[in-house]
C-alpha cells in the first residue's frame, strides 16, 4: 500500500526554474519545491495543527519515486523586468522608484517546458493513517501552483494499490527532511516578502552504494570569478583536492583523511589504491568549440561511489557554506594558478542543464577513445621514438584497469581528435605560457594526445597517465 500525489498542470505547461539563472526547467517537479507549495497552501489555511503534523509525517518519509512523462523544454531568453518587491527610501526623489514605469529594470529567466501528459506522480511508499490522508487532502485543495504562479495546479493524494502507468517512473534528485517545515517557517518569518528558501538536500548523498551502481560524479559548476584556462586544470583540481582536505580537517577527520581522496595512506605515503580523480568539464567536441572551462567533476574511482566514502558530505558542506543567491553550497578555490577566487557549487541535475557540465560523453561505451587532455606518460623517455610512447600509453591503459590495446591502434601526436581540445604542446611561435602547467612533480613529464582503439568495446569513464588524479589523461569516446 502506497501514498500518491498526483499534480495536473491545468494549462498543459510546467513553469519553474532548477535555480538562478538556471535556463533549465525543472522537470519532473521535485519532491523540495511541492513540500514548499503543500507548506505555502497550510500556512493560508491558518497552520492548523492537525495539518501541521500531517506535514511532518511527510516529511520524514524517503524520498519518493517520481512518475512523469517526457517533456519539450522551452527556450528561455533573459529579459529584464521591474522587481515587484522594490521598495523607496526616505528620500523623497525615490518615490518614484515604487511605480512600475520608473522601476529599474532586473535579468530574469522563466524557464518552462510542455509535458506530454500534464499529470505527475509522487509515490511513498508507507500509507499514513486515515487523518494524516484527510489533513493532506485539505492542504493539497488549496496548492493553486507548483513552481511559478503561473503554472496552475491541481493536487490530490490517493492511496492504495499502485497501477500501471505509461508515465516513466524517475528517482528524485532532491528531497526534504524532518525539519524541512521549520527551516520555511523561519525564511518566512525572515522574509516574508520574498523568503530566501534553499533546496531540499541531494537525495543521492542519503542513498548507499552498491557493487553494480555505476560511479556517481559529482559536478561542479562556476558560479563565480575567473575561470581558469582548461591548461591550468591540473593545479586547478590539486586546489580542489586540498580544499576537500581542509573540510575534512574542519569537519573533525584530521588523522583521518580517506586516502581516497587525499591519495595518501594514513603512514603518509602514496597510496597504491585507485583514488579521487578531478577532471575539467569543458566547451568541447562541438563545432566552434574552444575549451572553455564550465566547471569540475569529482569522479570516483570504478566500482565506488562518493557517497560511500566516510565523512565526504560533511566535509564537503564544511567548505562550501549556502548562499543564498545561488540557492546552493558554494565552494571558494583560491591560490596559484587563480588570480581571482573560483566559486563553484553543484550543478542542478547533475550537469544535465548544460551539455559541456554533462558527464554522458565521458561514461559513453565505445572501441574508440580520444583524449580531451593530454596524457602525462609514465616515465621519461629514452629515445622519444613513437613506438615506445605507444608503448607507455598501453602500459597505462592496463594500471587504469583496462584491457591493453594493438600497439598498431594508437595514434599518439601533439593534436587532440576533439573539436576545441588545445595541443599538448605550444605550437611554433607560440608564447611559453600557453604549455599545459602541471604539478612540479610531473613538471619533467611528457605529455601527448593519443586515439586508442580497442579490440572490444569499453566504457568510460577512461582517465590515463601518470596526471590522472589532477584531470589530465581524460577521454571521451569518439564512435565504434
């Protein structure tokens, strides 16, 4: 026996926004943003307290499953608007500001997408008592939207048997928690105008690893200040890696660090085990593609999971605070080679908004791979012949766990095959700066593009050489 809610859009359009500035619309709706529409809806009835704990009942379920159907999203263009909260000062002279010709104008976005049915549902699975059914009943009569107040709503539970449905069943990405009714209570007594009210929490933090779940990336995305060049990403992600540390430290793990994502064992040495990768997450692959840098992933190793890695979410929220104006945890990265602080926060639907964000192209499966970033060879070299570098680069196709391919199928060279990929060394009369900057203990390495073919298909994510750890050695496929 299960709890459904079940949402029809009344105008066949779903209105909301994954976050600020955000083009992406979020669709299916998620189970965060109904709690705050079913928590709105209590709040003009009177908060009545038999609906008070109906909601509490809610919200300390499991993150419901979600069934909704495939979608159109629309274009969303900026436009500027007046603000409708805009208020005047003592000064006589901005009176005037209140008034909707005079109000100085602000970018908005109002993502929207048209489903192919209109009608969502949110499935618990535990069947409260009659009471709790009745009381989320009241509330829900009274949900007029979800998402922007344009996106008019019909609301109702059920319970019972669960029925077949055409409706692609989806695992929410976000949900809330016992609390969650008192943490909007307190925005709105804040700010009851327009309440900052942050997401609900990532469910795939709450959820265990399993030996067959494919490896969970988690993608960062920029936010603020000055992105890096995609040549800088190896100091880049050591920043990234030793501002993870910092948050273990902070978070009461100091002696005790995984080396999973220190690369370290606990005596101080080097660990032997596969660890923490950081990878850029750039512009390329695409006509007109120049490898501009979007963001970073954090990428387990093969068979693990970070949610599985001990203390990683409280480390994590140890240094990256909420703020508010981006309705995520932001992260500050500061130190050579960044001239300016990095502020980097989650992506919304982990990177599915905005293709060069997306990990898809690097957990493709395919025979063919091609490097996005150089290869750091594992040792030097003794006579700079093609051969033994196609040599070292099978050698380091086998420590990344992977079958080890025909010397004859790889084409090592300066060029990367991917549209907007830049060398891996200047170009002739190019300037010194414009070489790939690398940790100073790989500083003496070579490094080089390579297309590797294999005799069967394998799937990704592939992330060679000695500079794998740092984002450098990663590919994506480039077809069969």
């Amino acid at each position: 026996m299960s709890l459904v809610l079940e949402i029809e859009f009344l105008t066949g359009v779903c209105r909301a926004a994954r976050g600020p500035g955000d083009a992406s619309p979020d669709w299916p709706p998620q189970p965060d943003r109904i709690f705050s529409a079913l928590a709105s809806a209590w709040g003009v009835r009177g908060e009545l307290s038999v609906e008070r704990a109906a909601l509490e009942w809610l919200e300390g379920q499991p993150p419901p499953v979600i069934r909704a159907s495939s979608h159109y999203p629309r274009t969303a263009p900026e436009v500027f608007v007046p603000p409708n909260d805009q208020s005047a000062s003592k000064a006589a002279p901005t009176y005037l500001k209140v008034l909707p010709e005079h109000r100085p104008r602000q970018p908005r976005r109002f993502p929207a997408t048209r489903p192919d049915d209109p009608n969502v549902e949110l499935i618990w699975p535990n069947e409260p008592n009659a009471r709790i059914v009745d009381a989320l009943n009241a509330i829900a009569s009274c949900v007029a939207y979800v998402g922007h107040s344009a996106s008019l709503s019909r609301c109702r539970f059920l319970t019972g048997e669960v029925g077949e449905s055409k409706r692609k069943p989806t695992k929410a990405l976000r949900r809330v928690y016992p609390g969650r009714l008192l943490e909007l209570e307190k925005a709105h007594r804040a700010r009851s105008h327009r309440p900052e009210i942050r997401p609900g929490a990532p469910v795939f933090l709450e959820h265990e690893p399993t030996s067959e779940a494919p490896a969970e990336w988690l993608v960062l995305e920029v936010v603020g200040g000055e992105v890096p060049d995609i040549r800088a990403s190896g100091l880049v992600g050591r920043l990234l890696r030793q501002a993870l540390m910092a948050g273990f430290r902070r978070a009461g793990w100091r002696d005790r660090i995984p080396e999973i994502v220190s690369g370290h064992a606990l005596d101080g040495k080097p660990t032997q085990r596969p660890h923490l990768s950081i990878a850029p997450m750039a512009f390329l692959g695409f006509t007109h593609a120049d490898g501009r840098v979007f963001g970073f992933a954090l990428i387990p190793p093969l068979g693990e999971a970070l949610v599985g890695i001990e203390g990683f979410r409280a480390a994590f929220e140890a240094v990256a605070p909420y703020r508010a104006e981006h309705q995520r945890r932001v992260l500050t990265l500061q130190g050579l080679p960044l001239r300016k602080p990095l502020h980097l926060a989650p992506a919304p639907g982990h990177g599915v908004g905005k293709r060069s964000l997306s990990p898809d192209p690097y957990l493709d499966v395919s025979r063919r791979w091609a490097t996005v970033t150089p290869i750091v060879l594992d040792r030097h070299l003794k006579r700079n012949e093609d051969a033994e570098i196609r040599s070292l680069v099978a050698r380091s196709c086998e420590h990344a766990g992977l079958p080890r391919p025909n010397l004859d199928r790889i084409r090592v060279g300066k060029h990367s095959a991917v549209l907007g990929a830049p060398p891996a060394r200047p170009l002739v009369g190019e300037p010194p700066w414009t070489r790939w900057k690398l940790p100073k203990s790989l500083e003496s390495r070579q490094l080089v593009h390579a297309v590797i073919e294999f005799e069967q298909i394998v799937g990704g994510p592939i992330i060679l050489g000695a500079g794998r750890f740092t984002g450098l050695g990663l590919c994506r496929g480039v077809g069969n």
